[in-house]
C-alpha cells in the first residue's frame, strides 16, 4: 500500500487534520506529528544513558565530517550567483556570526534524530538553526511547500532549507529514528521507577504480622502505627522489636533486589535502542574485541554518511554547487580508502585515467601537469610503439 491510496475516491477538505496535500489541501501543521505525547524523546534523551550515548555518537560523528565544494556539475539553485567560496565558507567554517561550523552542525544533527526534520534559515548571508519542533509546515495548492512558521514569524520556501528523514505517512516531515524503539525505552523508563520506588519504600519488601487472636480495627491501627515509627529502614539501622501475644513476623514477598535488578532486560532493551539509532551494539562494549573495525567500518558506511549525503543533497540543491563528504580524514574508513589509493594508481600507471582524475576521486586538489594520460612502460622498450626500443645502443669509447 502506498502512501497515497488512502486519498484515492476522497474529497480533499480544508482541514489543518489532513497531513497529505495533493492539490486539494491548503493548510498542513504538522508539529506532533512525528512525536509521541505520552513519552517524548526528548525526556528519552536526558533520561536514559543508552539514549544520550547513541544520539551523542552519531551527532558528534557527523558534525566532524567536512564538505567538499566543486563548481563541476554546478546548476542554478535556489539561491542563484553565489560564490563557491561562500557556500564554502558556510559549511564548513562560519555558518553565522554567532556559531562555530561545529557546535551549528550538532544541533542540526540533534534535531534530525529526535524530530526527524532539519530546518535552517538563511537570510542571503549566514544560515541559522530553526528549532524542528517549533517549526509548521503549510503546503500548496499549486507547489509543494507554502510557507513555514515558526511561532508569529513566516519564511517563504526559498528561505528555509529542510532535511526530511524517512517517512512513510507524511511527505513533508519526516519520523524521528527513536519512534521504533519507543516502546523500549518506556519499558526501560518504567523499570528504572520500579527500582526507585523499591528503594524509597526501604529497600524490604512489606511485612505481615500474624496473629492467633482477632484483633480490632483500634488494635490494628495503634500496632501499625507502632510499626512505622520504630521500623524504618529508610532512617538507618533496624530497630530490635518485641513481639508478645502469639504475634509473628512473615513477608509478603520472598524477592529481593538482585531480582529486580533487571540487568539481562536493560541490555537486551540497550541493544534494541542502539540498532534503532544504527549503531552496532558491540561498539559499546568494552574490551578488544577482534570486530570492531569491520562494525566502526559498517557503522560509518550505513549510518554515518547517509545522513552526511542527505544534507549535502538538500546544500546541493539550495546552492546549486556540487557537494561531496570528504572522509579522507576518518580512521574508521582508512583501509577503505588504501585499498581505493592502490586501485587509481594502478589505473593511472596503466593508462586508463589521468593523474588529475585520480587525485580528483581521492579527493586531492588539482595539480598542474597531471592532465596527460601516463603512456606505461617496460623494461623492453616503449608501450606506446613496441617496434621500437629494446636495449640501448652501446658507443664505443675512444
């Protein structure tokens, strides 16, 4: 079923509830769309560890890619007769007089993986965060996007440059990565109370006195408060009692703490957290473990430069430069890129592409005099014309 065949036979209404416009809807505000009311993902972040350590990761490995800007298969964007040198400049070193190129990234990145959405403003000269869930979407009766809001403030389309992550609902914004793993971190959440509130009730399960004899309700709640005045664990030690009357002492329960630990469930739950945000469990465990370059490897290439490319895509498009991540300075992906140095220099030696087009892939800069295919040779004499060469001619010396 595709995202559209619900519409299909329907009378487009005006109505700020139809997430979809497809021609027929005026009006689209769609800031809860993507979140969950009961539980947000921004209390997951601050609360659980698991969360705060995966999110922080992924934001901190993006934000320290950079991007390469070339005029090669430039097109007019949104922005038409800027300089290559200032979008450079905008991505990569100052993006506004107020942030660094890092610290604008990572809020970027925060964003897009607790709302799903990105949403930048520039004003002709410097580019701004907007923050994603403040942020309304209205969509056209004759294009695609309106306007935006954000609060009492409107920016037409061609002020706002928006990342969507996936979605299978909405074609405007898209579903925060967290969302699949929501019903885990609520379990987790809910643990965690448990295991508080055993600890705030004195760490004992609750007693049960016995009696031979029926008392009265008088007796029963002089004895109970007796009891909560003398045995309180909370306050230190355990308080010898007395007991007369026939009267025993027996639990409810015969759980203790280390069953209500929860540690196998919290990992097994960690894991799940973890594969939601994309990053593979075993990089969080400690030790040296024998793969964890082929995870760091695959962690980059199927989590990392996705998001990487569908920012530049979204840059590419406002900017109309060509955009490219440049991951020659990131560990994880070196012998990837050794492997990639010993391919083009074979296809260099051999002819088959410049020096220039090789140092271009590597994503080194262009270098005078590298422009000319490298003719191979070998030890019998020229490849270019083999009938001729072979052994030098030998002088006679005088």
């Amino acid at each position: 079923m595709a995202w559209y065949d619900r519409l299909i036979g329907r009378k487009p209404q005006d109505s700020e509830e139809e997430k979809l416009n497809l021609g027929g809807r005026n009006s689209y505000s769609d800031i809860e769309h993507s979140r969950e009311p009961a539980y947000s993902y921004e209390l997951a972040y601050e609360d659980l560890e698991i969360v705060n350590r995966g999110v922080n990761m992924i934001v901190d490995d993006v934000a320290e890619i950079p991007t390469l800007v070339s005029r090669e298969n430039s097109f007019r964007g949104i922005i038409p007769g800027i300089k290559r040198a200032k979008v450079e400049t905008l991505l990569n070193k100052s993006p506004n007089p107020y942030q660094d190129i890092n610290s604008f990234r990572r809020n970027l990145i925060t964003d897009y993986l607790i709302d799903g959405n990105i949403f930048i403003y520039f004003d002709g000269a410097h580019m701004y965060h907007l923050s994603a869930t403040d942020v309304h979407i209205h969509a056209s009766r004759e294009t695609y996007i309106d306007k935006f809001t954000l609060h009492d403030t409107t920016f037409s389309p061609d002020e706002i440059i928006h990342v969507k992550e996936n979605s299978f609902h909405s074609i405007y914004r898209g579903v925060p990565r967290l969302k699949p793993a929501l019903r885990t971190m609520v379990l987790m959440k809910s643990m965690r109370k448990f295991q508080d509130n055993f600890f705030k009730n004195g760490a004992v399960p609750g007693l049960v006195l016995k009696s031979p004899n029926t008392l009265s309700e008088k007796i029963k709640e002089r004895m109970l408060v007796s009891w909560q005045q003398r045995y309180q664990p909370t306050g230190g030690g355990r308080r010898p009692l007395i007991l007369d009357g026939g009267m025993e002492v027996d639990s409810i329960t015969n759980v203790n703490f280390k069953e209500l630990d929860f540690q196998t469930s919290i990992e097994e739950n960690e894991k799940i957290i973890l594969k939601a945000l994309g990053i593979p469990p075993i990089m969080m465990d400690s030790g040296n473990n024998a793969n964890i370059r082929p995870n760091m490897r695959m962690y980059y290439l199927e989590t990392i430069l996705p998001i990487v490319r569908k920012i530049n895509h979204a840059m590419e498009r406002y900017f109309g430069f060509e955009l490219r991540e440049d991951i020659s300075n990131i560990p994880a992906l070196q012998p990837e890129l050794r492997d990639s140095s010993s391919y083009y220099t074979a296809l260099v030696n051999g002819g088959i592409i410049t020096a220039a087009e090789a140092r271009k892939a590597l994503g080194f800069d262009f270098l005078d005099g590298t422009e000319e295919i490298r003719v191979p040779a070998n030890i019998a004499g020229s490849a270019a014309n083999p009938d001729e060469g072979g052994r030098p001619v030998e002088t006679e010396e005088e």
